[in-house]
C-alpha cells in the first residue's frame, strides 16, 4: 500500500493532494509539499503528520521565484488564487485570518481574499492592487505589493456621513477590517507612512482618528498624519492601545471611538 509521504515526495514545493485517512474509506486528507518538508492534514479526524522531504530541484528553485516575480508585476489578484475557505487551501492560509478575529470565509466573501498555490501567499486587494502576504514561516519577505498599488487599503461605509462619523485610521489591514466590522471606514497605512494620495483620502472626512501603535513608529505615524491633514478641514483625534484594533472586542473598539469623539 502507498503511503502518505511516498505520494507526497512525488509533489512539486506547493503542491497538494487528497489522501485516504484509516478514519474512513473516502480521501478527507490533504497532504502537501513545501521546502521544509512534507505534511499531512485529516480534516475529519484531526490526524496530522509532518517529515522532512527532499530538497528543492533546480527547476522547483527557478518556478518559484518566476512565480514570485509575476506576483509582483501583477495588476490583479491572478486568477490561478483560490478562497481561503477552499478545501486546496493549506490550514496556514486558512488560519490566518482567525489572529485579526476575521473567519476565512467573510475573509474570502466579503474582503476578496484568495491564495496563491504557486507562491504560498494570502493575495488582500488594496488600493489599484492587492498584497501578498507571507503565511509560511519560510516564504521571504512577510509582504509584496503588486505594481501600481497604492500603499494604503480603505474601507468606507457609505450610510454614515462623513461630517459626523469618522475615519480611523490603522497601521494594518487586519486592524482596518477589525474596525469596519465595529462600524466606522477605516484606512491602514501598511505601516506608517502616509503618502499624498492617502492623505487626500482621508481628507474627506471632518473626523480622523490615528490608531497607532504605543511606540516610536507610531508616534511618527500620528505626527506625519497632522502634518499632512493641516491642508484639510479635519479635526484629528488619537487613540493609543497597547494591543492593535484587531485584537479588541467590536464592543471596545465602538467604546474608544464613541469616548475620543465625544472628549471622555
């Protein structure tokens, strides 16, 4: 009888197939191939087994990196991407959003998040593109920023005003999501830098909150951000948390707006 890590050693790196599980007589498992080694997942009993494959060939090294470069030089989200709530996608990506208090599917459904299986990456559309980001612990640079993309990501509710409810704005774009969810548009900067077409988005509003982190990046960030908002009629309000937006409650979240709106 073949066993698991004898098919999976015959997988290209990112590779995935069903498999048998001794739990029933259908194929409910998933094994996969990365370049660390070789994995096996039973999404109905929970059986899971990991070892070392053989190393990347010559040609796996040189598909990967070409995958890598055509994610790069995109303009969209490749449509070889699938949902995260996909029964191919890896649990590493499908997890992933669950640390921002996100499910995959209101990830995939409602924020058009999909994997890409060639370069092991969760693709998160953004303004006139989309990220990349890293899911594996050996996958490179934690993020990649498709051509042409702004360095900001927006998320707008159009049923409030913008002369009454206001903006905030965050550092990532789990946070950003975190507070939409609570019921305010949110923009995150992708770290703390704020170019000249983020600070005329955020201009719109008469009410911007900065959701920065307690450090010295973060306090650039809020700095950066009155300096570049004092061309525009918006009153700037500051929030500071030891723990991001998206490790809050929706009720904290709402309770912190609601205060620094209101002076409490």
């Amino acid at each position: 009888m073949t066993t698991w890590q004898e098919v999976a050693n015959t997988l290209t790196v990112g590779q995935k197939r069903r498999f048998a599980c001794d739990c029933g007589t259908d194929t409910p498992a998933i094994i996969s191939k990365d370049t660390k080694g070789i994995s096996f997942y039973c999404f109905r009993c929970g059986e899971k087994d990991w070892a070392k494959g053989a190393p990347m060939t010559p040609a796996e090294i040189i598909a990967a990196r070409e995958a890598r470069n055509e994610l790069v030089e995109a303009r969209v989200i490749p449509s070889r991407c699938i949902p995260l709530c996909h029964e191919d996608c890896p649990y590493e990506a499908f997890s992933w959003p669950l640390l921002g208090n996100l499910t995959p599917e209101d990830a995939s459904d409602k924020y058009g998040f999909r994997y890409d299986p060639q370069t092991r990456r969760v693709c998160i559309p953004i303004e006139n593109g989309f990220l990349a980001r890293r899911v594996f612990a050996d996958g490179g640079a934690k993020y990649y920023r498709s051509a042409g993309s702004e360095p900001f990501v927006a998320y707008t509710l159009t049923t409030y005003s913008r002369f009454k409810a206001p903006v905030v704005v965050v550092e990532d774009v789990m946070s950003a999501i975190r507070v939409n969810t609570a019921g305010y548009s949110s923009v995150a900067l992708l770290g703390t830098s704020l170019g000249i077409v983020a600070a005329g988005h955020i201009g719109q509003w008469s009410n911007v909150i900065c959701w920065t982190d307690m450090d010295e990046a973060g306090d650039k960030a809020y700095k950066t951000l009155k300096k570049k908002l004092a061309l525009y009629p918006s009153k700037l309000l500051r929030i500071q948390t030891e723990r991001d937006p998206k490790e809050n409650w929706i009720a904290e979240i709402q309770t912190r707006v609601e205060r620094v709106m209101h002076g409490t």
